[in-house]
C-alpha cells in the first residue's frame, strides 16, 4: 500500500487540473465577452440596418403599372388591345451571381440567346433596384415550374400583366404605331416617377403622339410574405391609373379597303374628310407586323426589314417626299386666276415643247405630238405641260411660292402625330439659301408643273385637295377625335382646328377650277375619264406623273415595260367627292407606278366607293373580322 501511495503526487494533480479549469475559464469569458460584444454591435449599432433588413424581407413594395390605354377606330373597331400574358422579371441588386442564377433557371424554362440578349441590353444604364424583364408570353407550364421552385430564385419574380395587341397588323403599323421597351436614350428624357413599374413606351405612330395619354400612372403596393417570398398578405395598395383609352378620326373598313386596293404596289393613299380635318385612312405599303417589336425585335429581323427593297418601316404618308407633278397644276391655275396673269377662255397652242427666249433647249409636253389649241380647263383636265410652261413665265416663281403656301405647301401642316416632314416649295430666297446661287427662269418651268425642287408628301396633297374642295375654308389635318377616363367614360373631345381662310379676290374662280378637276374624270377627253364609268356620285380630280429620271432633248419616251421598275415614273391622283357636298378627298401615290390616270386614278375609285357606296373588298371585310 506504501508503495501505490507513493506513486500518486495529488498535490500535482490538483494543480494541474486548477490551472486548467482556469484556462477554460478564461476561454469561456472571452468567447462570452465576444459574443456579447457581437450582439451589442448587431443589437445597439446596426439596429436600424438590420431592422430594415427584416422590415425587407417580411415587407415588399411591389410597383404596380397602369393599363395602357386602348385605341380604337372612329366606330368603335379596336386597334390597339391589351391581352393577358406572363412574364419573369429579374431584379440585379437582389441576385448575387446573375450568370449561375441564369444556368440554373434555364433547366425549367427555355431562354434563348435572343432572350438573353434583350435581357442584357435593358439592364444596361438602368438602376439595380428596378425589375427588368427575362422572358416574356410565359406558358403555363413554365409557370407551374418555375413557382414550384421559386426558392431557388431569389430576385427573380413571374408577374401576371397585359401585352399589347394589334388586330389589324401591317394594314395600321404606321398610323397606329406600336410600343417597345424603354431604350438608354429614352430613359434620359422621361420622367422618372412617371414610368415607374413601366417597361414599355410608344415608338411611333399614335402610340408615340399620344403616349402621354395612353400611359397611365402607375401606383405601389406593400406586401408581407413569408421566408420564400410568397406572398401573405396585401398591407397598403396605391391603385395605379389606367391609361385614356382614345378614339381615333381613322376608319378601319375603309383602311383596309385602301390597303386592299393597292394590291401588290408600294406607296401611299391618304384620306381626310374636308368638312373637319379627319384623317379617315393612311396607307402606306408595305407595311410591317407590329407585334414583333413588342417584346423587342431580333437584330436579324430587324436588318432585314431595313435593307427590304419595299422599306416597309418607311411611312410613305407623312415623311414620303415626292415632286407632286400634274397635281398641282389647278392650284397654279388659281393662283394666275388670281394675279390676273391668264383669260380661262383664251386658248394657246401647245406644239408639244416650249423654248425660252435665246435658248435652244426645248421643254417637252408629257404628250409629244402635243394637245393643239387648249384653255385653262382643256390644260387641266388634259394636262397641258406646254399651257402651263407659258403661263409661268408671267406669274413667276415668287406668286407660286407664296399662294402654294397658303395651301400648305412647304411646310408641316401639324398634324397630332410624329416625324411629319415638310416637303420643299421652292423660292428665290430658299434656293439662295440653300444652294446660295441665283433662280433660272427655266426652273420656274419645272416648278408649276410640280417637277424640279418642289416636293410634297401624300398628306400636303390630300389637305390641298380638301382645300379646293371646300372652296378655302379648311381645317388642320387631324387623328385624334376624343379620348376616354377608362374608369369614368367620361369623354374629352379634341376640336378641329381650323386651317387660315384661303379668300379669292373673284370667289368665281373656285367654281372655273373645279369644274376644270370635274372634266378631268367626266369629260371624253380627260386624263382620269375611265373612273368615271357607272360612278353614281361626281368626282373633282387630277392625275399627276412624278418624273424618275430625264430624257435627252431627243429622246422619246420609252414603253412602260421597256425600263427598269425603279425608273418608272411614280403615279399620283387627287380627288374629292361628291363635287356638290365634298365628304372625302384622296390622294393617290403609287411608286414607280407609271401614268396617274392608269393606275392611281382606280385606285382612287375604289378607296372613294369603299367610303361613300360603303363597298370594301372582300378582302378588306376579312381583315376586320373580330376588330369590333
């Protein structure tokens, strides 16, 4: 027992085992004072940091985007709708690996290159807190799948909205326009509240002119959800305002009728009730699909809409600038009228060409042979190039200018819509301007048979004509007529506003005029006379060719078919109907069409029985199948 004894030294032990407890201690206090050095900062210092973050995760203020308003024709046919669709929205500040996250999202709903693109390029130069649009037009089944395994998804949400949609397609996609998502460029301009939650904005068109009222204000709600996210339940709700839903002065039947008649030729068809400045159709063809535009257009797609030989996203109507050619000639008429510059019976020999005082060049009439001795209203109803050649060497240049300005030559007329071009009505003063070089006698030739420098867009020849219609009480082209509260109905209604009285020193020389553009269709011998055939109503108009490319002194003019389609003369026609009560005036471009009076002159016939008969083409009816 000794000898056991005498093994164990208890005195050590027990030190050891003190200075042991007392390292442990001193551990313990020091993680104890770490930790509740820890709580102290998170508790006292970052209170109101993580306080928020809390308030932020079980609280989310989700922003609420007003419908866009709708647009509909001026009976009631829709033109711009809204239908409900998916989309997935990202928002970057709340993704830590945006690339991974992607990856992973790819196993559950299909994104494709294109998606990804678009996705990139909006979430450039836009703040990290605002959702950006991923896919959009979300199946349900993506749906299903991606809410089953949303956890995985933080930041990312699938939002239940409105996507616009054009009944009509390429027959509006000028007029109408369409929306698109808010580029960089775009963002520097807007106001920022006032797009908040809003993706899309107008491009072109009504939807661009009119973006003001078919917005909307958007609005907010706070939301309390659980740990995933989803929603419990709705805390405050600050209800967004719809957009104005607007009626526009355009008539679909008579849109698509317009369309329909051009067939398969390019240009413009322009139609405006002269009692009021209503743009009833605007044609411009071709045309494009709209709806690819929406949720962003491929680069590929769109390259190949711009190099198109057609340049489909080219509106023809209001900034096609073309040499207006015979149309102008009953204006140029009037104005001599007016300057008592030419007797309306007097008659003068038309050989064919005109030559100026000590000049052998030799100005050719359309018609070589010439037309004989011709009046003012043979000149006009038979296009007299030569009549006209010698009536401007007495009424000149600056009475041209100025009386074709009174008629909206020259200048935007200010219709309610975008990128509206003026054309050029040429002057002494524009020339010297422009070119800084005198004015030649021989360009006042060109000019009063609407050929040199002038030019003019299909609108500018529409609103003339409705002009001389009505005798020079007109009104300022138009193609809003009202908007709509979509929660009230109550209705604001947009007043013509009317064009400066044009007042004549002798108002007998509207009647001589007219009776002129009457004898161009309904005379034997007049250049449009083959539309008047079965016509129950009587029709004021004139035809008009845009010359493409010159001839030599010499040279005859060469068969249609023989020249290239790219040189052909392009073929316009003015009218308005009926002559006693004027409802509607036309204007008819058709590119490289050739005559006025073989192609734009029909053409013209069906868009005026479409309108006054109410006779579309069948084609025409099927397109407006469903748009009521």
């Amino acid at each position: 027992m000794a000898a056991d004894s005498s093994l164990k030294d208890h005195a050590l032990e027990r030190a050891v085992f003190i200075s042991r407890a007392a390292v442990a201690c001193v551990i313990m206090l020091l993680l104890l004072g770490v930790l509740v050095t820890r709580l102290s900062f998170l508790q006292v210092f970052q209170y109101d940091y993580y306080g928020t973050r809390s308030d932020d995760n079980r609280m989310r203020v989700q922003l609420a985007a007003p419908v866009r308003g709708l647009i509909y024709d001026r009976e009631g046919r829709l033109l711009a709708d809204n239908l409900p669709a998916y989309r997935l929205d990202l928002i970057p500040e709340q993704v830590e690996d945006i690339d991974a996250a992607l990856e992973r999202l790819s196993r559950y709903i299909a994104l494709t290159p294109t998606d990804l693109e678009r996705f990139n390029k909006r979430r450039r130069g836009q703040p990290r807190f605002r959702p950006v649009p991923l896919r959009f037009n979300l199946t349900q089944a993506e749906v299903a799948r991606f809410e089953v395994n949303r956890r995985d998804f933080p930041g990312m949400e699938v939002r239940a909205g409105l996507r616009r949609h054009y009944p009509l397609g390429e027959l509006t996609s000028h007029v109408v326009g369409y929306v698109g998502a808010i580029n960089e460029r775009e963002l520097k301009t807007i106001d920022e509240q006032s797009y908040r939650g809003i993706s899309q904005i107008g491009k072109s068109g009504v939807e661009l002119a009119h973006e003001g009222l078919l917005r909307g204000t958007p609005g907010s709600r706070i939301v309390e959800a659980n740990a995933l996210g989803r929603p419990l339940r709705e805390l405050e709700y600050n209800r967004p305002t719809p957009g104005q839903n607007i009626h526009l002065t355009l008539d679909a039947r008579l849109q698509a009728a317009a369309y329909a008649a051009m067939g398969e030729n390019e240009g413009a068809i322009v139609a405006l009730d002269p009692r009021n400045g209503d743009l009833l159709a605007a044609v411009s063809k071709p045309g494009f699909d709209p709806e690819a535009f929406i949720d962003g257009i491929t680069q590929k797609d769109y390259n190949a809409l711009l190099t198109h030989p057609g340049r489909p996203l080219f509106d023809r109507v209001l900034q096609g600038q073309y040499p207006p050619g015979s149309t102008v000639k009953p204006l140029m008429a009037l104005a001599a009228l007016e300057e008592n510059i030419i007797d309306p019976r007097r008659r003068v020999w038309c050989p064919g060409y005109f030559e100026l005082p000590n000049s052998e060049r030799k100005w050719r009439d359309w018609k070589r042979d010439g037309h004989g001795w011709v009046n003012m209203a043979e000149a006009i109803y038979r296009s007299s190039d030569v009549y006209f050649y010698k009536m401007s060497m007495d009424l000149g240049i600056d009475n041209i200018s100025r009386f074709g300005a009174r008629f909206g030559l020259g200048e935007p007329l200010g219709i309610d819509m975008p990128r509206e071009k003026g054309g050029i009505l040429p002057s002494r003063e524009w020339k010297r301007a422009r070119k800084n070089v005198h004015w030649f006698p021989g360009e006042t030739l060109n000019t009063v048979i609407g050929q040199g420098y002038m030019t003019s867009t299909p609108l500018q020849l529409a609103h003339m004509t409705a002009l001389l219609a009505m005798r020079g009480q007109g009104w300022r082209p138009r193609v809003l007529a009202e908007s709509e509260d979509a929660i009230s109905g109550h209705r604001q209604l947009n007043q013509p506003s009317p064009w400066p009285a044009i007042t004549l020193k002798d108002a007998g020389h509207w009647n001589l005029i007219i009776g002129a553009m009457e004898d161009v269709v309904h005379n034997p011998r007049g250049t449009a006379r083959k539309i008047s055939l079965n016509a129950p109503y009587r029709i004021a108009g004139k035809t008009g060719t845009s010359q493409v490319y010159g001839l030599a002194q010499d040279q005859a003019a060469p068969d249609l078919e023989d020249v290239e389609r790219q040189l052909r003369d392009h073929a316009l026609f003015v009218a308005f109907a009926p002559i006693d009560d004027p409802r509607i005036a036309v204007a008819v471009l058709i590119e490289h069409g050739g005559g006025g009076g073989a192609v734009a002159a029909p053409i013209a016939r069906e868009v005026l029985d479409a309108y006054l008969l109410q006779k579309p083409p069948l084609q025409a009816r099927a397109r407006l199948e469903g748009t009521r």
